[in-house]
C-alpha cells in the first residue's frame, strides 16, 4: 500500500458567473494503510481535492505525490492521467455499467487497464473481490437487476480487483437508505482494515466520518480547517466552525473577570485556562455535557433554567433551557425531567474555549 | 492486495514515453468537417467577389453585388422566395400545431396511427408531393383545375399552383409534419400543472387553451415557425418541380439556374454574391432561433413525470378533429401519391375518365431507362450506408469532444458542427461545386464521382448527427466514463467498451434517419450529379424535367414502395431514442 501526499494545492473553477475558487492551498498526507476521510458541507472543495488526486481534475498548482512517485506538479510541469495512476475508486452514484453483468462490471478494468492480466487470472481475481463483499453467486446478474446496495458492493468489488495503490471514495454511501448505510459503513471499514488499504474517503456526515476514520480531515471554504483523529476533532475543535461542525455547540460569549472566572450570558462561570483579565473569549458547550439535576447539589458552575422544550427522540431527549441571558440546548438520557425549573451544571473540564482573535489557526497535531 | 500482485506498477516509469493523447486525436477527427464547412462558406463569400473578364486573370471587386442590386429579375426572386417562405410557414405550422396539440393533450382516438403518419411523413420526397400536385392543379391540364373549370361559371377558380403562394402551400404541406414534431414536444414538455391549475380554478378548455396553454407554448410554436423559415427561404424541391418549368425562381433556383445554366457559362460571382445575403439571413434566423428555443426551455418539465396529465376530452367532438386531419392527410400525402399512382399507369397525362381506363398499362415502368435507373439507385444505397456512418464516426467524436473533454475550442467546435443546420445547404452545394472544379479538380478529381456528393452530405448531416449524439451522451453519467478512466482503462477503450454501447440506441436512430436523409436528398445532388454519379432522386427529377412526366411518375412511385421497407426499419429499430426536434 502506498501513502499519499498533497501539498500547496490550488484549483479555481472559471465559469460564466465568475470563478469559484475551489481550493486555495491544501496541505495533507494519507499514510500507507490509512483510513483517512475528508469531510466538510457541500461546496467545500472535498470532492474537488479528492478528484484532484484520482486524476479526473487538474489542479491549478501544488504538488500531488503517490507514495515517492509525482503525479501531479505545477513546477516541473507534470500530469499523470486517471488511467496511469492506478487508484480504485468507488463514486457516489456506483457507477456500475448498466450494459454489463457484475462479472463484466469487475473484469472491464482487469481485461483492458493498464495493467492487463491473463483471462483465467481475471477469473479468479473476480471472484475473490466478489466474496469480500459477499456477492459471490451474483456473478452473472445484470446489472440492473441490483439492488442498490448491491450495486454498492460490486462498486467497492470492482475497486478492490485492480489492486489498487490506494482506495478513493466519494460519498459512496450516501444513496443508500439509513439503516443499510450503518451495516455497510461497519463492512467497509473492516474490509479496509482487513486487506490494510490506503483509502481516501469523502462525506458530508460527520457521523460516517467518525465511525469510519482513522483520521479526519475537516474541510471548508478550500481549505483544511484541521485534520486529526475523531475524538480529537469533536472535543478539542481548533476553530468554532470545526465545533458546529461536527455536532450541536451552545454558544456563550464572555469576558475573563478575574484569573478562570469568566462573565457569560448565564452568569460567572469557572473556566480552565482563562487567565489574560479582561480578555473576551467564546466558550462552547456541547448539549451533552450539560448536566441537569432536579435539585441544587452545589457544585461550581451549577445554574438554575426552565425546561421549555422537550423533544422525545427514543434513545434520548433533547431539552430547551431557558435562562435570564442564553436558552441552552441538553441532551438528557435517563430519566424524564418534563417541564418546569431546573438545575443545571456545566462541568469545567468540558467547556471549549475560543479566543476570538485566533480563529481560523492552521491546526498542529 | 487480493491475489498476487501482477507487474511491479509504483516503479513504473511514467513520463518519457512517447504516446498519442487520445483526447487530441477525437478533438482533431472531431474539427476536421467542421473546418471542411467553414472553408465552403469562405469559398462562396471569396466568390461573390471575383470579377472575372473572359481572356484576362481574376479580380476581386463589387461587381456581382452591382450587377444583383440592378437586376429586377433578383428582386422578383427575393419576393418569390419571400411570399414562399411565409406561406411554407404559416400552412406548416396551421396543421403541425392542431395536430401536434390534438396528439399531446387531448384523449383523440388512434393518435398512434396519426403520430406515426406525420413522422414517417417528414421523409416523403417534397418533390413526389410536388409532382402529384403539378398533375392536380396545372394551370392548363391539373386535374382538379379541369374539374372546376368544366363547370359553368367556376372558371374564375381554378388555381395556378405555378405561382410562389401556390408553390409555398404545397412546401407547408410537406413540412407540416416537421412542425407537428417540433410542437409535439413542446406541448409534451408543457407541466400539465399549469392546465390543470387553471382547469381547478374554473377556467373552460377554450379559455385554458387561449390564456394558458397556447402562451406557454408560444416561444417553442415560435422556435418551430423560425427554424422552418429557414427551411422555407432556401427549399429547392417544390421549386424545382414546379417553378423551373414554368420560370418562377426561387433563391435556390436562381442558384441552380447560375451556376448550371442551360447556356453561357456559369456565374458563381453571382451565386456567390446572392448566397452571402442569403448567409448573413439564415444566420440572423438562427440566432433568433436560438434565443428563441433557450426562453421556450424557462417553462419546461426538465424531469419525466411519474403521472399522465388528464388529457383533454374531445367526446363527440372526436369526429371533427378527424376531418381537419384527414383533410391533411388527404392533401399532404393521400392526394398526391394516388395521382401519381394513377399516372404512373397512362401513356401520356389525362384526365380520369372510362376512356382512359382502357389504356392503363405498365408500360411506363418498362420503358424506364432501367441501365440508369439501376445505377442511380446503386449510388444512393452505397450513399445511404457511407455517409450515415461516417456522418457518425465524426459525430461521436466531435460530440465527446464538445460535451466530455475540457479541451479549449469546445464551444467553437459545437457551434461549427451546428453550421450546416444554419447555412442552407444548396450553398454549401455551390461551394462544393467549385471547390471541387476549379480549386482542388487536378490533384482530387471528385468531381462527377459520388466520392463528393458523399463528403458533402456528411458535411451537411452532421449538425444533426451531433445534435442528437450531444444529447444522448448528455444523459449518461459522466462518473460511468470516469471509473474506466480511473480503473487504467484507456479513452478509446473507455469510448469503446462503456460509452457507444450506453448511447447505441441513439446512435441506431441518428444512422437510420441520415440514411433516410441520403436516399431522400435531391437538393445538393442538383449542382454536383454528372451522368456519372446519378442518384436516384436526380435521376427521377431529370425525367421529369425532359418532358417524360408519366415515367417520372413511374419512377417515384417505385421511389416510393422502396422507402416503405426503409421507414419500417426506422420504426422498428430508430424511434426509441429520437431527438425529434432536431430532425432534418
């Protein structure tokens, strides 16, 4: 398996209406064996880098490198195309050839790519990518006449057989309804962790993402936000567009009145780390640290709202609070609290603190 | 790694290696017609130009545009062809619209059986409809003229059809059945929403039909008369039937007239000069007709609907909806064909009556000059199957070229390949005609061999080649080519392997329907055929014009029994995928 390092990459899309600049310098590395997935809203520029990278776009300038081998540079000049770059890559929409049955669909690539194998080769390199993903015995259905689940499967099959340097993956889950989504969300990391294969994953879900990742790269506006593993994006965002990102912030502003005590919209609230007075800081909160209690306990940081909201959503429920200055956002699993008064404490060790001024820092691992 | 690694690929070298980019090589077959094109319509502007002194070298100077702006007989050929034109127009798009609306939007009984005559009806001869039509209305011996003059007191009503506005009905009969299917997807691609909105909230069916339905489909209606327009201003089959004999021009008559005079010599200053007018109104139509079509394109339906619109019910009212149609019918293809037939049959032309019973024979299909006749009918078969699939081969590419490749010059390329659906194609015709004498006769000598006639009908069929094939490719998922490519699969593998067996449906319909073009084309054989490359629809049009109208008769009518095999192919294999509106 091969690693896969991009660096300094640009690409401006010129269109009638003006151009979009679609990435404005991207720096990042898959390392071999890497599972590795960019996620960020749409128009962000994800699918933009990740064709970049297969070869189907052309980058205005950067560098593009496949292991040692360089296949995209601006200086010297040089491009390699799609077809002799030797990446597998499944798309959204499958891609499956309609005109073909499965075995077609995963032998075209064996038979004429680059790569040319033997007929009886093609043979058995097919039918071992359709038993790791559980398709064998659908060898000669049309294509049509799957499911498309099933036509996910002979996707990631035909992408597997070519023996690919590394896996490019473009939203391939997201025309599949949500419970098959879970089941092969689960396959495809296994099998990626199985056959111990590069890939590069794009998504808008950033569910999928964490489940899914050894490492996150948070993209926006054309640029990397940050990269990291799951839990370190979620709970130490560098910038508060990664936070909203990735799930529900409560949002309170505030300005440090004395060493770890801050002023915010709730009222005092100790703060790690908040130590230049006077200083305005942004503080997040996700809606699952806030902890409610029916009576006072006490503890620091504890405040008193109104459960105005209520929303019952099977595993858990999701509480409007209502205070003088901020409603808030909880997220309660447990017992019912209904409406009415309550308490509520917003630990200290997970609060996220913002300094205004720096948002937007490149990220250091 | 699944199985054994086959090669040692990340350590292969992949720079340094010579290799054709296969993208430029389609790019290049792609522009070569367009070029090709391009270089007639200069060459026929470059000639309108020339001065030529017999005994002395060419000049170049305004002299044919004089000589045009002095001569009263080119400002009777310009009326003609204008009252032509518009007459074409308004008849065509009278029967095409009530037909087309009849078929989309009400519940009219058998409308398979009306749709499938109009469309077959865009490939008869416009020149068989005008042959029936001389013997019906001949202002001295048609049919229908003697009828009504035997009786007393009608004389003043009999019609000459010899005049523009006659010859310009019977052009709108034949191009009716291009508007029905022109209008017939516009009102197809109307969201029935709109109607029913209307019909919801109290509105009668004429009411809906006047304030709602008929405006929306005014700009595609519009789009229609425009496109015929220029059908219309540079037709040569209805013309040459019927007006050359009896010496009423049209603009592509005067061309026909210039440029192979019956004595003197050729004056291609004049055709030349005649046609870069005619160049700069066809391309001012095209213009508008562009304009035209993208404002009709704001009240689409983009997607297919699940639901059928509630068709209009015509109840009692179904019967007279078949008169108006069967009266079409009667006139556009039903009348003209059986008086053929029937003078196919006489010795000479007469009138129907017991008499003339007694000497119907065969004999004029004996006596057709059949050495000719068969050769003809060789030449346009090897015809039809050339230029259909080269007029595809190029049309693939510059299709893919245009629709799927960022190459610069794409959208110069598709608006090139568009250029013989705008430049009426008898100029393109005169072009040829001296290009292939005076400019490249001595090293290429295609003149007088169906090797032009061939190059040139490709030229002329690849707007329409390219229309459909830009639609067809337009509708496959760009990521099916994109996997091949990066799976290693090679362009023209991909080409190969992925895209032509996804559009082949279309690409069977474009074939067939060119090949129906070829065997149907009379207007650009007129100025290239010698006796040594006679198609067959030149070889029954010069019977006619030496007097032999009977065999002409005859032979049309053979024309005719051989396209019946040809249009069922097309209905069996073609119609699947038919870009409709891009016909012709």
């Amino acid at each position: 398996m091969t690693g896969l390092s991009v660096r300094g990459l640009t690409k401006v899309f010129r269109t009638k209406s003006g151009s979009v600049h679609a990435l404005r310098g991207i720096d990042m590395r898959v390392e071999p064996g890497e599972f590795c997935v960019l996620l960020g809203s749409s128009g962000s520029g994800k699918t933009t880098l990740l064709r970049c990278v297969a070869g189907l776009e052309k980058p205005d300038s950067g560098e593009i490198r496949l292991g040692d081998r360089i296949v995209f540079s601006d200086n010297p000049k040089t491009f390699v195309s799609a077809e002799d770059r030797g990446f597998g890559m499944v798309f959204q929409s499958y891609a499956i050839w309609p005109h073909m049955t499965v075995f077609e669909n995963v032998a075209l690539p064996l038979l004429h790519g680059k790569r040319k194998l033997l007929r009886q080769e093609v043979r058995g390199r097919v039918a071992h990518a359709l038993r790791l993903v559980q398709l064998e015995g659908l060898q000669d259905r049309p294509a049509p006449q799957l499911s498309g689940g099933q036509q996910q499967r002979v996707a990631l099959a035909r992408a597997l057989a070519v023996n690919a340097q590394a896996l490019l993956m473009d939203e391939p889950l997201s025309n599949l309804d949500a419970r098959l989504r879970e089941s092969v969300r689960y396959e495809i990391r296994e099998l990626a962790k199985k056959l111990n294969s590069t890939v590069l994953y794009v998504t808008h879900d950033q569910v999928e993402a964490m489940a899914l990742a050894d490492r996150i790269l948070l993209i926006g506006e054309g640029r990397l936000l940050q990269s990291g593993r799951p839990h370190e994006l979620y709970e130490k965002p560098i910038d508060p567009a990664v936070a909203e990102f990735l799930g529900t912030m409560n949002w309170l502003s505030g300005k440090i009145r004395e060493r770890g005590f801050v002023q915010t919209e709730l009222g005092l609230l100790r703060v790690h780390g908040a130590e230049k007075v006077g200083s305005e800081l942004l503080l997040g909160i996700r809606p699952e640290d806030i902890r409610l209690k029916p009576v006072p306990s006490g503890e620091i940081n504890e405040f008193r709202g109104e459960i105005v909201d209520n929303t019952y959503l099977g595993d858990h429920r999701l509480c409007k609070l209502k205070t003088p200055g901020k409603t808030m956002v909880a997220k309660l699993v447990g017992t019912d609290m209904g409406y009415g008064t309550v308490h509520f404490q917003v630990p200290e060790e997970r609060i996220v603190v913002f300094h205004p001024n720096h948002k937007g820092k490149e990220e250091s691992k | 790694m699944i199985g054994p690694a086959v090669g040692n690929d990340t350590t292969r070298p992949f720079t340094g290696r010579l290799k054709i980019d296969a993208r430029l090589l389609l790019a290049s077959v792609g522009w070569l017609p367009v070029v090709l094109v391009a270089g007639l319509v200069v060459v026929v502007v470059w000639l309108s130009f020339q001065v030529i002194t017999p005994g002395q070298s060419a000049n170049f100077g305004w002299r044919a545009y004089r000589e045009l702006y002095g001569d009263p007989f080119v400002y009777q050929t310009l009326l003609n062809t204008g009252w032509f034109a518009l007459l074409s127009v308004a008849v065509a798009l009278f029967f095409g619209v009530v037909a087309a609306w009849l078929v989309e939007r009400t519940d009219l009984p058998y409308k398979n059986v009306l749709f499938t005559l109009m469309t077959t009806g865009v490939l008869v001869q416009g020149f068989i409809t005008a042959m029936g039509w001389v013997f019906l209305l001949h202002p001295r011996i048609g049919l229908m003229n003697k009828a009504i003059a035997s009786i007393h007191g009608m004389e003043w009503a009999t019609v000459d059809i010899a005049t523009p506005m006659g010859m310009g009905v019977i052009q709108g009969l034949a191009l009716a059945p291009l508007a029905f299917m022109m209008v017939a997807a516009t009102f197809r691609s109307l969201d029935p929403a709109l109607e029913e909105a209307a019909a919801v909230h109290g509105m009668g069916l004429i009411s809906t039909l006047l304030r709602v339905t008929l405006p929306l489909a005014f700009p595609g209606i519009l789009a229609a008369g425009i496109y015929i327009s220029t059908i219309g201003i540079a037709a040569f089959d209805v013309p040459a039937i019927i007006g050359l004999p009896n010496r009423v021009f049209m603009f592509s008559t005067f061309l026909y007239f210039r440029v192979q005079p019956e004595f003197g010599a050729p004056r291609y200053d004049l055709a030349g000069a005649f046609s870069t007018l005619m160049i700069f109104l066809s391309l001012l139509l095209s213009w508008l007709y562009i304009q035209v079509v993208r404002y009709s394109h704001r009240y689409a339906v983009v997607t297919g609907r699940a639901y059928q619109p509630k068709p209009v019910e015509l109840g009692r009212t179904a019967w007279l909806a078949w008169v108006f149609l069967g009266f079409y019918l009667l006139l556009g293809q039903i009348l003209p064909t059986l008086v053929l037939l029937w003078n196919s049959l006489l010795p000479y032309f007469q009138p129907i009556s017991w008499s003339s019973l007694d000497i119907i024979s065969f004999s004029n299909y004996h006596n057709l000059p059949w050495s000719h006749l068969l050769e003809s009918a060789r030449n346009t078969g090897i015809l039809m199957v050339s230029v259909a699939s080269l007029t595809l081969a190029f049309s693939v590419a510059i299709s893919w070229t245009v629709t799927r490749s960022d190459l610069a010059g794409r959208f110069v390329l598709d608006a090139g390949a568009f250029l013989p659906h705008a430049i009426p194609h008898v100029i393109l015709a005169v072009g040829a005609n001296y290009v292939a004498l005076f400019l490249v006769g001595k090293a290429l000598p295609i003149y007088g061999t169906i090797y032009i006639l061939l190059a040139l009908y490709v030229l002329a069929w690849m707007s329409f080649g390219t229309r459909v094939l830009n639609s067809a490719i337009l509708q496959v998922h760009k990521e099916l080519e994109e996997v091949g490519k990066v799976s290693g699969i090679p362009l023209l593998t991909c080409l190969r392997k992925i895209l032509v067996p996804l559009i082949a449906p279309a690409m069977v319909n474009a074939w067939l329907w060119m090949a129906l073009l070829s065997y149907r084309e009379l207007t650009m054989a007129s100025l290239l055929v010698t006796p040594h490359n006679l198609t067959f629809p030149v070889f029954i049009w010069s019977l006619w014009m030496e007097g032999s109208i009977t065999r002409a008769a005859a032979a049309s009518v053979l024309g005719l029994a051989c396209m019946i095999p040809l249009v069922a192919l097309y209905w069996v294999f073609g119609r699947r995928a038919s870009g409709s509106d891009t016909a012709i």
